[in-house]
C-alpha cells in the first residue's frame, strides 16, 4: 500500500518550503577515544548542556578539531537547500566571531537568515562533538545566545509562508523559546500550514517528557523521533507498545532506526523503509538532522511517504560517510 503524503495539498502561495527554528550552534568535531570521555564524565552518545566555563575548559582539553556551523533544524535546512529546497532559518546568535561563521555559512547554502543578532549578553553558542572509532558521537552543548530567541524573533510572514514550520526539542529548555515556539504553532496553524518538531536527543526528552506529549497531541502534524528518544517519551522498552501510543497521538511520525532505515507511522498503516548499504561510516554526526532533510524535501514535493522516506535514508546515508553534519557535495546529486 503507498502511505500518501498528508501535505499535499500545502503547495500554493509558498515562499519556502520549510521554515525552521532551532539553536544556532557553531560546531567544534574531534575524533577522541572512549577513555576521553570518561576522563571528562560524558555519555557516549547522549547530548549534555554546560555552562561558559565548562565549555572553556572542554575546548582547552581537546586535540586538533574542526569548527563548522551546526544546529540540528539549522543543518536540515541546510540539507534540504542542498537538495534544492527553499528555506528559512529563526535561531539567535551574538555579533561575534562564531556568530559570523554561523551567518555566513547559512547564507553560504542558500538559507534565509535574517534574526537580529545580540548585541550584548552570552556568545554565540558552540557544540562540542566528541567522534570515537565506531563513529558515534558525544556532545557537549554550551547553548549561549539561543537562549536568548524570543516570540520578537518569530516572524509572521516567514511562518506563513512556508509549507511546513520545523522546531527542534532542544529550544524547548527556556521560556522565552516556549512562547517564541507557542507563537509559532499558532501562525503556521492559523495559515493553513504544518508543524513539525524533532524530539532531538534522550536527555531533552527525559527533561520535557509530559510537556512534549502535550504538544505532539495538540499542535504538531510531523513528528520525527529515533528509537531510543520513543522509549524515553512513553518509558518503555517495548518499541511495538510505543509506536501504537504515537499513532493515537500524532498524525504522522517517522521513527528513524540508524542501519535499519526508519519507520512511518501513520494512524492508518506503519511502513518499515529500510537504509541503503552505504561504504565505510565516519561519522554519525547530523544523521537525523540530514534524515529529516530528505523526508521534510520529498514531503513538500507532494511524494509519497514511502518515497520521502527512502530519500531521507540517503541523505543520512551520505552524511554518516563524512566529518560534520554539512555535505561536502550537493545533495541535489541523490536526487537527479
């Protein structure tokens, strides 16, 4: 049975396809190995949030790294440009140096960005992702100016004119983003639009379980989760039981799997997609975000969910063969 898109009928009076809102992070990537992380008390594999001066201290110890424009919704974005899209980014930066490597890579891929940056207050905010030998990836997230993206940062007519309005979990952490996120919701629901929203990471989970619940049940069409992200929403262990909760809840989800592709769950059907044999992984870094950048791109090009779907799994398919969440090469390549 082909699973139809939901969004079809979204596709007149756009200017973006997708308009996002979402930390904006600068990423700093080295390879370490596991005896590193312990030294440093860090999860392999999860996100932990510290302050300025843990953040110093994490960029003292580390080796050679490299710096370059991170972000979950930012780096979907920037896959969806990639892929041919049109798109809109809403996030915080300070006028600094970071904030200026972040602005011009943006800009750089063809992204809208037009937030008004700090002026004063915390610095741009920067990533630590820690790469181990089996490519997972640790990160150390000092949040800095997102911290500081307000309902003054949303703007309307961006909102209204995108298909689909797509917020990262992680900006859930301070009230000012919740009622930025809030105001949103409300403008993209009140032009006819779609919302979706990333449960991003285990731990941001755990923090706004009955709050994100809340949301996906009352405001969100497009919901994007990884296995373990689903346990930790309806604390379980058992996958099948989870997934029948989502679909009473939410209209549309895709559950994504690593190697064993994803799932799309619909009230109507579940679809098991499976991933594409890749070459060597280098990297896991930005997988879900370059996932949700295919399934987001197909979706807005009124395929069908099977196809958005398998398009997601290349995109992550490509990027996990490569350093950083940003790709090297047009994506618009997977699809020609």
């Amino acid at each position: 049975m082909t699973m139809k898109n939901p969004s079809s009928s979204l596709q007149q009076g756009l200017i973006f396809d997708v308009a996002g809102i979402g930390n904006a992070i600068v990423d700093v990537l080295s390879f370490v190995d596991e005896a590193f992380l312990a030294r440093q008390d860090l999860i392999k594999g999860t996100m932990t949030l510290v302050d300025e001066h843990r953040a110093d201290d994490l960029y003292r110890q580390m080796g050679p790294a490299t710096e370059c424009s991170g972000g979950s919704v930012a780096n979907s974005l920037a896959g969806m440009a990639s892929l041919g899209a049109k798109t809109a980014f809403i996030g915080k930066v300070k006028n600094d140096q970071l904030g200026g490597i972040f602005t011009h890579d943006l800009h750089a891929v063809g992204v809208d960005f037009s937030t008004s940056m700090l002026a004063r207050g915390p610095s741009t905010a920067s990533c630590f992702v820690y790469v181990t030998p089996d490519a997972q990836r640790t990160m150390a997230t000092y949040i800095g100016a997102c911290s500081r993206v307000s309902e003054a940062d949303i703007d309307a007519k961006i909102i209204e004119s995108a298909a689909v309005t797509y917020i990262e979990g992680y900006l859930w952490d301070t009230e000012t983003a919740k009622a930025a996120i809030r105001k949103a919701v409300a403008l993209a629901h009140k032009a006819g639009r779609k919302v979706a929203f990333t449960l991003s990471d285990v731990f941001c989970v755990d923090r706004h379980r009955e709050t994100f619940l809340q949301l996906i049940a009352r405001d969100i069409d497009i919901l994007f989760a990884n296995e373990a992200e689903l346990k930790s929403l309806y604390q379980t262990q058992d996958m099948a039981a989870a997934m029948a909760e989502l679909r009473d809840l939410c209209r549309l989800a895709v559950v994504t799997r690593s190697e064993k592709g994803c799932m799309v769950l619909t009230k109507d059907a579940v679809e098991e997609v499976p991933a594409q044999k890749i070459g060597r992984v280098i990297d896991t870094t930005g997988a879900g975000d370059l996932f949700a950048s295919g399934f987001l791109y197909g979706l807005t090009r009124n395929q069908d969910l099977k196809s958005c779907a398998e398009l997601g799994n290349r995109c992550a398919g490509e990027i996990i063969q490569q350093l950083g969440a940003r790709s090297m090469r047009p994506l618009k390549e997977l699809v020609a």
